[in-house]
C-alpha cells in the first residue's frame, strides 16, 4: 500500500525517462553517422572524389563513442532499475550506487567529446561536406541530423546526472517500504 508518509520519487521517474532518451539519441546518432551514404564530389579540375563518413576521423569517433555510451546508458539504466535502490536501507550495497556515478560521467564525456569533435570538423571541413548536398547524395543531411542526435543526447545525459541528485515533489509509481 502506498502511505501518504513517503518521500517523493519523482526524480527517480525523470532520470529514467531522461536515461532512456540519451541512450536512445546517442544510438540513433551512431546508427545516422554509420549509415552516411557514399558522396561523388566532382572536383575543378575533373577529378572525382568518393567520400564517407570514414574519410572524417571525428564523424568515426561520433559513431563510435556514441555506441559506447549507449551501452554504457543501458547498464546505468539497469543499475537504476534491476538493483533496486533504496535509499532507506542503510546496508544496501554502496558498489551499484558508485558504479552508476562513473557511468554517469562517463557517459557524458563521451557524448561531449563526440559532439564537440563533430561541430568542430563540420566548421573545418565545411566545404567539403556542403559539396555533397542536393543531388550528390544525403551525406550533409545524416551529418547534421547525427550531429544534433548527439547534442541531444548529451543535453538529456547531463540532465539526468542533475536530476538524480534534485528531489521532485511527486510521486510516479508507488513504492513502499516493503519494496526495499
């Protein structure tokens, strides 16, 4: 039964969903960065050049880095939900709770990274890239949408690392001290 004396949980509840969002927006930007179809640039002098997300060391980092951070997501989200956190008890195992700080973090400096690389090699290699707009092929388009997945991703990552640690004044699903 849920008693009216319980403390809220409704951090618990928005940290989940922001978890589920970051480890669904660092996959779909992965996936978008990975499938960045091939891009025929005609060069001046006749020359042409074929191009992927590969030949961009950073695009490889984004996918790659976002990959890790989903995975990562994913254990942290289970920490969340599979151990059972109760904070009440006071011989709960304390390794679960420090382990989901470490993810939580690394986590976030994943995705940053991947971002921060990817809006800056999008600055640098800006011509390159917009060569492959229009009929050339999507490459610009996926490398802009992955682009923007990832901030995402990390603006939802850093939010679920606030909204851990802030108590929300509601609750969202009962929980009762027998439950610990």
């Amino acid at each position: 039964m849920h008693g009216a004396d319980e403390e809220p949980n409704g951090s618990k509840a928005v940290t989940l969903l922001l978890r589920l969002a970051t480890m669904a927006l660092a996959l779909t930007s992965a996936v978008v960065m990975a499938t960045a179809s091939e891009c025929t640039i005609y060069q001046p002098n006749g020359a042409k050049a074929t191009v992927t997300f590969k030949h961009y060391p950073p695009f490889v980092y984004l996918a790659w880095f976002n990959f890790v951070a989903t995975i990562l997501e994913a254990a942290g989200i289970y920490l969340q939900v599979g151990t059972g956190d109760c904070d009440d008890d006071e011989e709960a195992p304390k390794i679960p709770r420090i382990v989901l700080v470490a993810i939580d973090v690394a986590v976030l400096a994943l995705l940053n990274l991947a971002t921060g690389a990817v809006f800056s090699a999008v600055v640098a290699y800006g011509p390159q890239i917009s060569a492959c707009t229009g009929t050339a092929g999507r490459f610009c388009e996926q490398v802009h949408s992955s682009k923007h997945f990832s901030l995402a991703a990390s603006i939802a990552a850093g939010s679920a690392a606030f909204f851990k640690d802030v108590p929300l004044p509601f609750n969202v699903w009962p929980m009762s001290s027998d439950d610990c």
